[in-house]
C-alpha cells in the first residue's frame, strides 16, 4: 500500500480556507493483483478532516488499473482525476500524482507522443511471466530480486569465465606440447633421413670396395694361373732337357767307363837329368 497525503482549501480574503466534505476512490477496471486476487471496480469514500486534509491507503497501480478519485467537497460541483499511483514506502503528495486519460492510461502531458509501455511486477517470476506476455513493454520488479539475479548472473560469469581460462591454459599447454612433439619428431626424421643417407653412402661404399676386392682377387688369380702356367712350362723344359743330356752324350774317343781328358804330355827337367816325358793320368768319369 502507498499512502496518500491530500489537503483542499478554497480562497477567503487574506487567505485559504480548509475545504470539509468526502473524497471517493475506485479502481478504473477489474483486474488482479499480486496475490492473485481479483478486484473489482468498487468505491469507497473518505471524509476530509476538518482541517480539509485526508491520509488514504491505496494499492499501486499497474498497466491493468489506474485509481478514479472524484473530489467531492463542499463546492458547487465535482471533479474528477484519473492518477497513477506509485509503490512507494513514503508518503506521496496528491498534487504529485500522475494524471493518465481514462482510457489509455497514457499520462495526460504525453498525449500525442510515442510512448514507452512499462508494467510492474513483484517478482523476477512474474516479471518474466509478463516480458514473455508483453515482448513490447518494459517490465520493471523488485531491486532485491534484480541485484540478487545479478549477483547470480555475476558469479556464473566469473565462474564460466574462470573455467574458461583453465580450458585455455590447458589447450596452450596441450599446444606446446605438440609442437615439441612435433619438433621431436622432426628432428628424428631428419635423423634417421641422415642415418639412412649414411647407411646408403656406406653400402655403397663397401659394395664398391666389395667390387674392388672382386676385382683385384680375379686378377690375383689370374696372374697365379698364369704364373703357375709358365712355372710349368718352365719345369717341364728343365725336365726336357735333362732327359736329352741324359739319353745322347758327346763321344770322347776313350774306352767305356773311361774319358779321354785329352792329357799332354808334361817334361819335367831337373837339372843335372835328362828330361823324360811323364804319363798322363786319366781320369774316370763316372756313368751319369
């Protein structure tokens, strides 16, 4: 409830008169309100005091009602005011409230002009209940409900936000270790690419030195053959000439078993002798 301070008075001489008589309230249209009660377009009246002052309780108005109030006082005719009245917890000056058209609901001061629709709600509930109803007003609720909504929508964001972080730290570091992986792999293909062009010169090399090998040891062999080819020829030459000095012999002349070593005859003179030849000595040759 909303308490709503009222003061009449009317012009005297020199001044203001307080105003007596009754002020009469009902809510413009039936609808409902936050306990789900419905309300119907009821009056009631209350009496100004002699003072021409009034205190009233009056429930907020919503985009479903606003409050007809008609002035009844002590004046020669009555008036009548179609207002807004706001949820407050402090009391609200009658001349302050909002006068609307009674059947727009539009405040009379913004007749003609595009207006922003805007409805009140309790509750976060309620107030998506009508955003979801009303997807062209602005739906306004508590602030203990909004900044509670907030703190939550806050902490969910920091928390995502942190979960965020982690995940990406630990995709960085998924990151490096792949590269490195990577690199690893890298250089160990280079590695074995050197090791097997290494490998590859090697085998070269020894099938090539194995050729060599090959090579020279068919030419030794064939130097050996050729060298034991004229060894043999040498021997059986040897051989050849040994049987034919030994088969035909030259003739000396002497009897058999016997060579003539052709002797001379020597002179030996002494002094005083006569010289006398000597005889030759002969030699024997044995058989070969």
């Amino acid at each position: 409830m909303t308490q709503i301070h009222i003061s009449i008075r009317k012009p005297k001489t020199g001044g203001l008169d307080p105003v007596t008589g009754l002020m009469r309230f009902r809510p413009v249209r039936r609808h409902f309100d936050a306990e789900k009660n419905l309300v119907i377009a009821a009056s009631f009246d209350a009496d100004l005091s002699e003072t021409g002052e009034l205190t009233v309780d009056l429930l907020p108005t919503t985009s479903a009602f606003v409050w007809q109030v008609i002035e009844l006082a002590d004046t020669p005719q009555a008036y009548t005011r179609y207002v807004e009245v706001p949820d407050s917890k402090t009391k609200v000056e009658y001349a302050d409230l909002v006068e609307v058209d009674a059947g727009t609901f539009v405040p009379k001061d913004m007749a003609g002009s595009q207006l922003l629709k805007v409805r009140h709600a309790s509750t976060q509930s309620e107030a998506e209940t009508l955003s979801a109803q009303y997807p062209d007003e602005l739906v306004f609720f508590d602030e203990t409900a909004t900044t509670a909504k907030a703190a939550a929508a806050l902490s969910t964001l920091e928390s995502i936000t942190a979960e965020a972080q982690t995940n990406a730290m630990l995709a960085k570091s998924a990151m490096l270790s792949a590269r490195s992986s990577a690199d690893s792999a890298t250089a160990t293909q280079s590695d074995l690419s050197s090791l097997a062009t290494n490998a590859s010169m090697a085998a070269a090399s020894v099938a090539n030195d194995s050729q060599t090998v090959a090579d020279t040891a068919n030419a030794v062999a064939a130097k050996g053959e050729t060298a034991i080819a004229t060894i043999d020829s040498t021997v059986q030459a040897v051989k050849d000439k040994a049987e034919a000095a030994t088969t035909v012999l030259p003739s000396t002349g002497t009897t058999e078993g016997t060579t003539d070593t052709g002797t001379t005859e020597e002179t030996t003179e002494e002094p005083g002798k006569d010289s006398t030849p000597a005889k030759a000595k002969k030699a024997t040759v044995k058989g070969a």
